[in-house]
C-alpha cells in the first residue's frame, strides 16, 4: 500500500446509521456498524488525506487524524455535509441512510392506546445525489449494500446518482462483520476484490479511487 496516494486531498465521508425520532426515546434506525466507513476513513488518512468523516451514531473510536462531525438524522447528516463541502476533492457516501423518517417527532413519549398505530413517513433528501448533482462537485463514490442482484442495483446507482466510483456488496457478507467482499463498478466497468478484512477493502478502495482522481 503506497502511503502517499491521496496527500494533500481533501475527501469528505459520511458513516454508520442514521437515527429518525419518533418521540424522545425511540426513533427508526438500521443495523450499519459504521466499521466500513471508519476503516476507509483511516485508509484515506494513511494515505495522506484530510479527512472529515460525518457520522452517525456508531459506538466506534475516532480514527486517528480525522475530524468528526457527529449527527443523528438524515437532515441533520445532510446539512452537516453540505456545510463541509466546500474546497472537498472527494465525496464518500458510506452512511447506511433511512430511505424514510416520521413526518412529526412527537414531543412527548408516545402512549399505547389502540390496538394498531400508523406511522406516516416522508422520504429524506438523497445526500450523495444532492452532492454528485452540484456544479463544482467532488470525485463522488457511493456504496450500494443490496440483499440481490448487486450488479443491477449497483451500476445503475453508477448512472442514477452521477458517481464516478460505486463499492457494491451483498449484505449477508457484510452488515456488523469485520470482513467483506465487495465490488468496485466504475465507467471502465466491474472490478471483484477477495475477500478481505475492512481495512484491507478500504485500502484497496483507496488505491482505485486515487486512480480515478489522476
Ligand atoms: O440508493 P441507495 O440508498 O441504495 O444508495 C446508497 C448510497 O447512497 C450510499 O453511498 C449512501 O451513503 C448514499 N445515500 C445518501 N443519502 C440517502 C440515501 C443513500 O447519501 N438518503
């Protein structure tokens, strides 16, 4: 792993889950660990980079060298995001981020009452789309964590989102594991890693993406 890949690159990521209240003790959330995007994070600073990762609530230390932005919310991860981006040369979109949140967060702690309750939800805003669409946009890379036909899924995250690098992976091999297999989909085509610890992936990610950025 050559250590000097990104130096002086400034890479902007987001990480783990994201929480969506509901009342002030429960909200929606998902099973990301975070462990993907942290092990890139430290990656992209061995590699020389400046980073600054946007996490969601993970239970996981700061790597070494990385300024931390802690959030809850899709919006909050958003905003977060939109308010580092300038001067960025790479967008990193790790974050598993809810598709949907409550349309009110109740104030007070929800009472059981009726037999059944209705959540209404409202989409929450595509962060790395909203990145990728900008005029001045960094080098974009998302992950694309699909149960089935990864392939599909991935390369029209590619097209759909307007990204220049897609990390696919099946989330059986994945999800609170400390290994992975992944594929990287760019425009040249599809490219499988072995199976590899996270931090081996991320260094592999790294070395693609800073081929990219050339
Ligand atoms: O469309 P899907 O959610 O599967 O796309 C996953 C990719 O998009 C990941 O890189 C994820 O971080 C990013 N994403 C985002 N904001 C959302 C949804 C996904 O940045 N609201």
């Amino acid at each position: 792993f050559q250590p000097k890949l990104l130096a002086g690159r400034r890479v902007l990521m987001t990480a783990g889950p994201t929480f969506e209240a509901l009342d002030p003790v429960r909200g929606l959330t998902n099973l990301s660990s975070g462990k993907m995007g942290f092990a890139l994070a430290r990656a992209c600073v061995q590699a020389g980079a400046h980073v600054t990762l946007v996490s969601g609530p993970v239970s996981l230390p700061t790597p070494q060298g990385v300024t931390r932005i802690d959030v809850q919310s899709a919006s909050q991860m958003h905003d977060a995001v939109f308010g580092a981006l300038p001067g960025q040369d790479v967008f990193i979109g790790v974050a598993a981020v809810a598709d949907y949140r409550p349309s009110q967060a109740a104030a007070d702690k929800i009472k059981k009452s009726a037999d059944t309750l209705t959540l209404e939800l409202l989409r929450n805003p595509d962060i790395l789309a909203a990145v990728a669409a900008q005029p001045d946009a960094p080098l974009c890379v998302g992950f694309a964590a699909e149960s089935r036909n990864l392939d599909g899924y991935a390369q029209g995250k590619l097209q759909a989102k307007k990204l220049q690098l897609v990390v696919g992976n099946l989330v059986q091999d994945s999800i609170g594991r400390d290994s992975n297999a992944v594929v990287l989909y760019d425009a040249a085509g599809r490219h499988p890693l072995p199976p590899a610890s996270k931090d081996d992936v991320a260094q592999r990610i790294v070395s693609h993406l800073a081929g990219l950025l050339k």
